[in-house]
C-alpha cells in the first residue's frame, strides 16, 4: 500500500509544538513565570485537531476517500511504542526507589494509563491536576492529557470521514462540531473546576476549535481566501500570540476563569495563531520555524512522555528541588527524548525491521542513565505531605463530629484558680470541649468512651471537630476537591460552631488538636505565589493572627482555659516504612509550637507537649495506635482517654491550672506556672 498523501509539513507549526511543550515543562518545574504553562496543554489540543482534520482533508482531497483503518494504524505506530517505554521506564524506577511513587497504586496506574483511560482514573479517585504540587502523586500523572486525546480521536476522524464521504451529512457534522464547541464551554461553570479540566467531554471542545480552523483554513485555500481575512489574519495571529503569553505568566491553577469557558477562549487564541502561521514564510513565522524551537517540537512528544517521572526522581535527592535539579531534569529528559525519537519512534513508524532491538536497547539505556542518577545522589530525607491521609481508619473523623456525653450528678463548682476552671474541689471534674482537625476526631471518639465508662462522677466532653480543618483561616489550598470542601466546611464548624458550643456549655477546659491543616501550602493571591509555615513570613503572621484571636473568641464564650495539645508526629507510608510527614521535619511545626507558646502568655491559655510525650513513650502507646500513621483507633483513643487525659484533665481541674508546658505523665501532679 502506497502511503497516504501528506499535509505539507511546516516548520512553523513544530516551532509553536516546541513552545507549548516548553511552556508544560517550566510550569512542572515550578518556575514563576509560567504559572499557567499548564495551558499548554490545551494548546496542544487545539494543535492536534488542526493537524488531524489537515492530514484527513489532504488524504481525501488526493484520494476521493479517507482510510480509516490506515489512520488508526499510523497514529498506534506514532504514539505507542514512546508509552509503553515510558510506563517501562517509570516502573523500573520505582522498583529502584520507592520513594519516586511511595503510594501503593503502581499497578493500578500503568493499567489504568495503558488502557487510556488515567483521566476518568483521577476522576474517580477523587486527584486533581492540582496535585501534582500538593500531595505524592504517581509518575504516570501526565497521562490523563494522552487519555484524552486518545479518546478524541476515536470519535472525531470518524466524524470527519462522514463529513467528506457524505455532502449531505456536512450540515449535520457542522452542527455536532458547533454543539462541541458551545456546550462544554457553557456547561464547565456548572460542573467544577476539576471535572471541566480532566473529563474528556470538556476538553474536547479545544480539539473541535482546532477542526473548525482546519476546515475554514481549507476552504480558503480552496476557494480563495476573503481580502479582509488576508489583511487581518497576520496581525490577528501576533495579537493572539501576545495575549497567550501574558495568559501564561499571569494565569495559575487556582483561576477560576479558566474552568468557566476560559479554555475555549484559549483555544481559539490558539487557533488563530495556527491560521496566521500555516503557510506563512516571513516575520514571527521564520523565528518559529527556524533555530532550535522546531527540533524541540519534533521531540516534543517525548519531552512530555519522560519529563514528569524524571522530575519526580531528580525531586527525592537533596539537591533536586534547586538549580541543579532543574538543570538535570531537563537534560535528562531531551536525552530520553531525542533517544526515543531517533531509535524508537522513527523506526517505529517507517516500519524498519531492526525497531523492535533499538527499542529494547533504548529502554535498557533510559534505565540506565536515570538509575545511575539515583545512584550517585544523596537521597532526600523521606517525607512526603499529607493533604489526602483522611481515609477510612478515621471514617468518623472526615465529617463533622459533634459528640456530648453527661453524667448524673452535680455542676461542677469554681472555687478559685483559673476563670471557670475548678479549684481545690477534688470531686469537679472536668467539662471539656474538643476542637480540631480529623485527628482530634479520632482522638475525642475514646475519650468519649473514655468518660461514659467513667464511674468517678459527673463529666462532660463534646468534640466538634472536622477533617482537614485548622485555625488559620483563608487562602487557597492546590487540590481543588480538598480546597472546595474545606472552605464549605471549616469556618463554619472552627470559627462558628465551636464558639457556639464554649458559649452554650461554658467548658472548663477548650482543647484544641490541630495534626497538619496549618501547615499545609497555601495562597492568598490567587495562586500567584504558595506558601508555607517554614518559608512564608506572611504564613507566620497569619498563624499568631488567627491562633491569637481563636483564643481570645474562646475565652470570650466563657472557656475557663483555651489547651492547645502539641500533636504526635504524623508518618505516612512512603513504601519502605512509616516516615515523619514534611512539617514535621521541615521546621513548619515548630513554627506553630512557637506560636502557640506566644499565644500562652495569657493565663488563659495554654499547652501541653502530649505530642512529645506520646513520641518519647512517656505516655504509654502500641505500634497499633495509628494504623495509618496519623489517626488514632478507636481502642487506642479510649485506652488515651482513661490513662491520660482525663487523669490529666481532672488533676488540672482540681488545682485550677491553665498549663504552660510539659505535664508529668501520670497527672499526679501539675506543672504549671499559673496557679
């Protein structure tokens, strides 16, 4: 079989392939003046539906037909073999080091990415484009954009052959590419900004703007293009190039304007830029398609098939989140590529015998070359961040948990000491109200048990607390889903509910757990800049702010003291063992206790190290207490309960002490500097 007539190949388009993939890479790599690299992506979109819809109309134009069978069969040829080397690749690395992918899902991904399908992947499990940044993702993440192309051209090279067999069914196809066009753009507003950047429906309206540029592009050509279009279409193209620059330093993941029908806004920039530069010899067009902006686009596939699980193993060393690192990323990622292109890809699609041994010797080499970089590097400490440890071991805690448990007897008496605590009177106990996080949740399910099972007299504990939900209030989180759900939820139960509760109970003693939300990465200027408690000065200035004022609103409900208890440090399962979680080991959590301490110089608040306590053993514990590294079980949260802190609490009571600093651990006695 005779090859099928080419759509002239132009240099000029392979130098704006280049640009996008560039554009993707700076954006992964964190560089602040391509925070919306990410559209690059839709551009690619955009470029493939143009480039598609070309080669289709050009075969036909020649051949008075389209064969389907040999397209399907050219874009297997193209696209494959460089996936199944990458998902060699990435598996041989992890099995190197699990810190590259410490989550235990590997399997999952490579079939969930072979089967094209890592977009409605993410979907269901619930991760976001966003966490790429957020959380320990998988290094086949980048699949999702493969998957939705792919899925694209099962539909739309059908839709075009119908439209060229048959004249009598263009009007129709003309009407489904508009309704492609229209309907997601005007849908994605009302769906979420998650399911209109990764669905496939959503996205496919950047393709279909690339298919309506193609078809008007060849009617042009074939019927002369209108004077006013000539005239315009030059200047018309500079515009839309210009305002895709500035979208792409000023735009990040967190606007929302780009999940309202802002993608197809992009795409038709983009399609206005492939129309002035098809054809075009002079001006931008010759920078385009000249000097090293074409090779890049001709190993631009590569580049986006190898850079992201290269970027993830350089991150696990030391020097990898630097300079350097960057500097090693992308030149081991152009080696893999340029390789993949000559010895695998190329060979590949021309059918030459000797591509099937270049291929293995590709991937025995690409192995290689990234194993030798683990190899010779320091690794970096393993800790991971934690946004998505509420899962099924703390199912109680993801929700609002509001428990209150009374005994018969009498109202606890004040005879002294702190506003509302209980002095000397050995028999008031303690009435407590527990706030926090999904770990103060879990921890306040025992001590409720803990105080039902409780002969000794009369007591009380209500726990309001919710998963994810610190003091500090604000900002943006990166996971979209994490980010919506807590600003739904956590002002209303911290910063509303709770004060509520102090004022309608009058509590002895407002215990505050927070394990991790207040350090979490976070943005106040509309995901221009991300910060954290250990790099942020302005994230420190929040924390004393808003930590400050919690107090104060609790003490003004009528909370006798205001306990913040020091968390134990959180581990998270990396793969090869439970490690510490990233604040605690970056310096965010002393940060907080820094805060916290400062926030104690009222002698109506203070703190207790139980934390350190439980850490050092000081406070009985079983290597079962966490299943999931963070969480307490049931068992041992009653086990906290009757041993330590209501000993704790009711010796506190009965001297009428707001503690500042560690307590011995059997609650015999009381250290603290206010009496």
């Amino acid at each position: 079989m005779s090859p099928p007539p080419r759509f002239a190949h132009q240099p000029a388009l392979d130098g704006l392939r280049g640009l996008a993939v560039l554009a993707v890479l700076a954006f992964h790599l964190r560089w602040a003046a391509a925070s919306g690299g990410f559209l690059g992506v839709s551009f690619f979109f955009t470029l493939s539906g143009f480039l598609i819809t070309s080669l289709l109309l050009a075969e036909h134009a020649a051949t008075a037909r389209v064969d389907l069978r040999a397209f399907y069969a050219r874009r297997i040829r193209r696209l494959l073999p460089g996936q199944l080397l990458c998902l060699a690749l990435v598996l041989a690395l992890v099995a190197a080091r699990p810190a590259v992918y410490p989550g235990r899902r590997m399997a999952g991904d490579v079939g969930w990415a072979a089967s094209q399908l890592f977009n409605w992947h993410l979907l269901g499990d619930h991760r976001t484009y966003a966490d790429l940044f957020a959380r320990q993702v998988s290094p086949l993440e980048h699949f999702w954009s493969l998957a939705v192309e792919e899925q694209i051209y099962l539909v739309f090279p059908l839709l075009v052959a119908l439209f060229l067999a048959r004249p009598a069914a263009r009007r129709i196809g003309l009407a489904v590419l508009a309704l492609a066009i229209v309907v997601p753009s005007l849908l994605a507003g009302q769906v979420g900004g998650n399911t209109a950047y990764l669905a496939t429906p959503f996205r496919m309206t950047e393709f279909a703007v690339g298919v309506a540029a193609a078809l008007l592009l060849a009617r042009w050509t074939r019927d002369g293009m209108p004077r006013v279009v000539a005239a315009v279409k030059g200047p018309a193209a500079l515009v839309a190039g210009a305002a895709l620059v500035i979208v792409v330093v000023a735009t990040t993941l967190g606007s929302g304007w780009v999940y309202r029908g802002g993608l197809t806004a992009v795409a038709a920039a983009g399609a206005m830029v492939l129309v002035g530069a098809s054809g075009a010899t002079g001006g931008p067009a010759r920078l385009l398609a000249t000097g090293p902006l074409p090779r890049v686009g001709l190993v631009s596939y590569g580049l986006y098939l190898y850079h992201w699980p290269v970027f993830l193993t350089v991150d696990t060393f030391t020097w990898g989140r630097g300079a350097l690192g960057a500097l090693v990323k992308l030149v081991v990622t152009a080696l893999l590529a340029v390789a993949s292109f000559h010895l695998l890809e190329q060979p590949v699609r021309r059918r030459r015998p000797r591509a099937a041994w270049r291929a293995v010797a590709v991937a025995v080499a690409g192995v290689a070359l990234l194993l030798a970089v683990v190899a010779t590097a320091d690794p970096l400490p393993d800790v991971v961040t934690a946004t998505e440890q509420i899962d099924g071991v703390a199912a109680d805690a993801v929700g609002l948990t509001t428990s209150t448990v009374a005994l018969p007897g009498a109202a606890p008496t004040n005879a002294g000491g702190v506003p509302g605590v209980g002095g000397t009177v050995p028999e008031a106990l303690p009435t407590v109200l527990l706030v926090g996080d999904s770990t103060a949740a879990s921890l306040g399910a025992g001590l409720v048990e803990a105080a039902a099972a409780d002969p000794a007299g009369t007591g009380r504990i209500t726990v309001n607390a919710s998963g994810a939900c610190g003091l500090v209030r604000g900002g943006d989180y990166q996971d979209e889903v994490l980010d919506s759900a807590l600003k739904m939820t956590c002002p209303a139960v911290i910063w509303e509910d709770a004060p509520a509760l102090a004022a309608a109970t009058a509590p002895m003693y407002v215990v505050i757990l927070v394990s991790l939300p207040d350090t979490w990465e976070r943005s106040w200027d509309g995901g221009i800049t991300w910060a954290d408690p250990a790099g942020s000065a302005d994230f420190q200035r929040r924390l004393a702010t808003d930590y400050g004022e919690y107090a104060a609103t609790m003490t003004a409900a009528g909370a006798g003291c205001v306990l913040f208890l020091r968390p134990p440090v959180a581990l998270v399962d990396l793969g090869d063992g439970m490690l510490p979680e990233r604040s605690f080991t970056d310096g965010s959590h002393r940060i907080v206790a820094a805060v916290v301490d400062e926030v104690a110089a009222d002698p109506q608040v203070g703190w207790v190290a139980f934390g350190d306590d439980y850490d050092a053993g000081r406070i009985p514990s079983d290597a079962g207490d966490r299943p999931d590294g963070i969480h307490f079980s049931r068992d041992a949260a009653t086990r906290l309960g009757r041993d330590w802190f209501w000993p704790m609490v009711r010796d506190l009571a009965a001297e009428g002490a707001c503690p500042d600093g560690p307590l011995p651990t059997q609650g015999a006695a009381v250290n603290s500097s206010r009496p």
